[in-house]
C-alpha cells in the first residue's frame, strides 16, 4: 500500500490501464480462440440484457463508494482548514493574555505550524503523524489554563484562547482518523469482482470485426479501472500526491510572519 502511494497518481493510471487492457485482450482473444464466432454472435440479444442488468448493479455499487469516498475527502479538507483556521485565531486571541503567556502561547501556535508543513504531513503521507504537534498544544493548553485572570478582559482572552486551542486540538484528533480510514479489504474484494465480471462478460459477445470488439472491451476496461484508480487514490485523503497539501499550513506560518513584521499592528509580540 505505501509503496503504490509512492507511485505519481498519473504513472500507477498508466501502468494499471496498461496491465488491465493487456489482460483483457488476452483473455478476449483466448476465449474467441476457442469458441466460434457464430455463438457469440447468435447471442448477443440475451448477452446485451444480462449485462445491463450486471452493469447497473455494479454501477450503483461503485458509484456509492465513489460518493463516499469523495466525501471522505472533502471532510478531511475542511477539518485542515478549520484546524490551520484555529491555530492563527488562537495566535490573535493571545493579545488579551499577560506579555510572558502571550509569547508562550504565540511561540507554540507558530511551532505547531512549522511542525505541521515540515514533519506531520510527510510522515501521514506514510499514514503515521507527529507526536511532538500533540505536546505543542497540550503545552499551549497548560500555560493558558494555569492563568488568574487580573480583569475581564484577560478572562475573555483566556477562554477565547482555550476554546481555540480546544478546536485545533479536536480538528487534529479527527484528521489522524480520517487518514486511517479507507475502503476496507471487503469493499475493495466486491469492487475488483464486479468489475473483473463485467470484462469477462464482454469476451461473450461477437462482432464480425476483431478488432473493433477489442477496442469496445478496452474502453470498457478504461472506465472501471479508472475509477478504481481513483478511489484508491482519494481513500486516503493525506496520502497520495493528489490529496490534501499543507497548503493552509503555509499560509498560517506567512500569516503570523507578517504580524510579527508589522510593528504597527496593536497585536504584535
């Protein structure tokens, strides 16, 4: 599974689509080589119905799948944005706290993002994640619980501030889980043997031109692999090199770069 993942999305197509419509060819030619053409010609009205009606029900089976795992991506998307979202908030919220936790704080909320773009996000492409990301936040959790407020304004801040840290906290927990979440063994199972069957099926029909019904097989083989290729690729959300990018951890890390540039800005450090 790692090693296919570090196969680029476009080359494990290719090859897939190479090997399958191969395979398909050869069993085509195989079974016609065997049989004569005059059967499968002289049952393609019985065949034509027989394989809509496969062709249906495997179609709402991947087209179920297909949804969920599209989803399942956009879920894990979201819970990233929501999560980078929360940890520039907290960095905001900080400026009601006292000078010494407002560093504290501001300095964990840009070392939670650097660890996120430099190390959480390389090793869930190996679909592990960093330790040290959930210390940083317990870190930041301690030094803003363990405050006595001196006036309402610093209590405000100081729950903004925790139910902030609470949000990125949450987010984070759930991405972990997403990225350990796919099509289990059993779905996959069904998927593949549907869509072996609905080939085989049309090595059963006959066209007078050889070649034409090879080609007729192979955009059918094109379609289902296709479509497999991409649930494979979308399962994991964190995983392929066409899933989710720390993109908005960048964009959190030049955020608070630019806040602690601008000396103008009443929230600088």
């Amino acid at each position: 599974m790692t090693f296919l993942y570090g196969v680029p999305a476009g080359l494990l197509l290719i090859l897939a689509l190479v090997l399958a419509i191969a395979a398909a060819a050869f069993g085509q030619v195989l079974v016609h080589r065997r049989f004569r053409s005059q059967d499968f010609i002289s049952h393609n009205d019985v065949g034509g119905v027989i394989i809509s009606v496969c062709g249906a029900l495997y179609g709402v089976v991947l087209g179920f799948l297909t949804v969920v795992v599209w989803q399942h991506y956009i879920d894990a998307r979201q819970l990233v944005v929501q999560e980078s979202d929360s940890d520039i908030d907290v960095w905001h919220s900080a400026v009601g706290l006292p000078v010494a936790v407002r560093r504290h704080v501001r300095d964990d909320m840009l070392q939670y993002a650097l660890v996120m773009v430099g190390q959480e996000w390389p090793l869930m492409r190996r679909g592990r994640f960093e330790e040290q990301s959930a210390m940083i936040t317990m870190d930041a959790i301690t030094a803003v619980g363990a405050l006595k407020p001196a006036g309402l304004g610093e209590a405000n801040a100081q729950a903004a501030t925790l139910r902030g840290l609470t949000a990125m906290h949450d987010a984070r927990q759930q991405r972990i889980a997403i990225n350990s979440e796919g099509v289990t063994g059993f779905e996959w199972a069904v998927l593949l043997i549907g869509g072996v069957c609905i080939i085989c099926f049309c090595w059963l029909f006959g066209m007078r031109s050889k070649p034409m019904q090879l080609v007729m097989t192979s955009a059918v083989v094109t379609i289902v692999v296709s479509i497999l290729v991409l649930l494979f690729e979308l399962q994991y959300p964190f995983r392929s090199d066409v899933g989710i990018g720390p993109d908005a951890w960048t964009g959190a890390i030049a955020h608070i770069r630019d806040m602690q540039k601008n000396e103008r800005m009443p929230m600088q450090m």
